[in-house]
C-alpha cells in the first residue's frame, strides 16, 4: 500500500486562502476589535495561481532591469517586491482600520501594500505565516 500523497496537498487551501490572527507587535497577543472579534487577514498560499502570477510579474520587472546592464536589485527594489507580493496574497480581512474611528478599510491591493509598507510588524507576521507551507495543508484526521 502507497502513501496517500493528498494529505500534503498546499494547492487547494493556498487557493481558497487561510485566515492569520494579527498579533501585537510588542506583546504578541492576538489583536482584537473593540467588539472583541479578532483581527485577521486572508492570506493565499505560496501555491495559488495568484502567487505564481505575482512571481510571473516580479520576473519580467527583473528580467527589464537586467537587461539593461543592472547586476542587482536595490534595497528599495527589493522591499516593493516583497510587499507587492503579500498585497497579491492578501485575499481579505477583517477588523483592518486606519482611521481613529475605527472604519474597516476595504481589502484591495492598494490598501494591503500601503498596510503592509506602514506597518513592517504585520508584513513580517504575513511574510512568516505564507512562508510556512503547514499552513496550507488540511489537519490530520484524528484516530
């Protein structure tokens, strides 16, 4: 008898996206809402068709940049890259707010790359959890 592979399959929940806790920076406590719902974010997985599309795009930027005659990406290149990527990923949220009023910010590219550029705790924290192909495989069914 074979091992039954499916129970690594990372493609089905990196498609469908798993929820991260955001966590405090300084405590590492899960971060609630005033109504005391956690807050969280949607990301995709490392293996989603979205992924690959950023990677596919991200690989043409470099291609452009090396061919004319640069040999490397700058810091800054660099970082873009990255939050251009986890804003690709991050499918949505909730309890996300930049206003003192405590207004949910509406999950686009645009805002998750401006979270993520404002606030490099919580782009560490996506960049880990994405990071961890275990958070992408289904639980082993319990004998």
């Amino acid at each position: 008898m074979g091992l039954d592979l499916t129970q690594f399959d990372t493609v089905s929940l990196s498609e469908s996206g798993v929820s991260m806790e955001l966590r405090h920076p300084g405590t590492g406590e899960v971060l609630k809402q005033p109504s005391g719902e956690t807050v969280s974010i949607t990301l995709a997985g490392p293996d989603s068709e979205r992924c690959r599309a950023q990677a596919h795009l991200a690989g043409k930027k470099r291609a452009e940049i090396f061919t004319s005659g640069r040999k490397t990406l700058s810091n800054e290149e660099l970082d873009r890259e990255e939050v251009e990527m986890l804003a690709a990923m991050t499918i949505g949220w909730q309890g996300v707010s930049l206003s003192a009023d405590g207004a949910d910010l509406p999950c686009t590219k645009e805002n998750a790359a401006e979270v993520y550029r404002r606030f490099p705790a919580f782009r560490q924290q996506a960049q880990r959890f994405v990071d961890a192909r275990a958070n992408f495989m289904k639980a082993s069914p319990q004998s």
